[in-house]
C-alpha cells in the first residue's frame, strides 16, 4: 500500500509542477526592452505625426516582435499624456504600420 501511496504522491506533485510551469509562461506580459528615453522619438503625437517612412521610431523597434513594439510605443506615448485620459492605439497603429509592424489583434493602448 505504501508504494502505491508514494507513486501517487510523486505523480501528483509532477502534474502540479507541470501545470504550474504552463501557467506561468501564458500569463507573462509584454514588456519593453528599449530604454524611456530612446524612446522619446516615438512620442510625438500631439505634435504633428509625419508618417512617412523612414519614420525616427522605425530603428528602434525593428528588431522587436509586434507585441513588444506595440507596448513600446504605447508606453513611450503615455508618457507624454499622463494624466489625460485617451486611447492611444490609433497613433501606435500608425506608427507600426509606418515601420511595416502589425498592431497585435485586440491590442489596446488606453491611458
């Protein structure tokens, strides 16, 4: 009875280390890689946005997936509003699509 107990136990603790791993790599958050203010090109959309290519922002978030480039400029942009409210994911969209980078199905950029 005792090895059957123990086998369980062992086989238990392994689901749950699996399923605690799997859960934990499909909540990560995007994040940005790119420094504040090396980002402080990208933030100008209060001013007028030029959005022809090369656009100053499109060096910086070439490297990046579309996700991670879409945080970035969220959040660079955000940092020039704070304290207005206003969603934000009209001018990140123009941007990505400026720099031939998709805005992310269901992505929003809201302050």
């Amino acid at each position: 009875m005792g090895c059957k107990t123990q086998a369980s136990a062992a086989l238990f603790l392994t689901l749950n280390l699996l399923l605690f791993f799997a859960m934990s790599t499909c909540t990560t958050l995007p994040t940005c890689s790119i420094g504040a203010p090396s980002l402080s090109v990208c933030s100008d959309v209060l001013g007028i946005l030029i959005a022809i290519p090369p656009h100053p922002c499109c060096s910086l978030i070439d490297g990046l997936d579309d996700i991670e480039a879409s945080v970035c400029l969220c959040n660079a942009i955000k940092a020039t509003v704070a304290g207005i409210n206003l969603n934000l994911t009209a001018p990140v969209s123009l941007i990505l699509t400026t720099c031939k980078k998709k805005l992310p199905s269901g992505y929003q950029c809201t302050v």
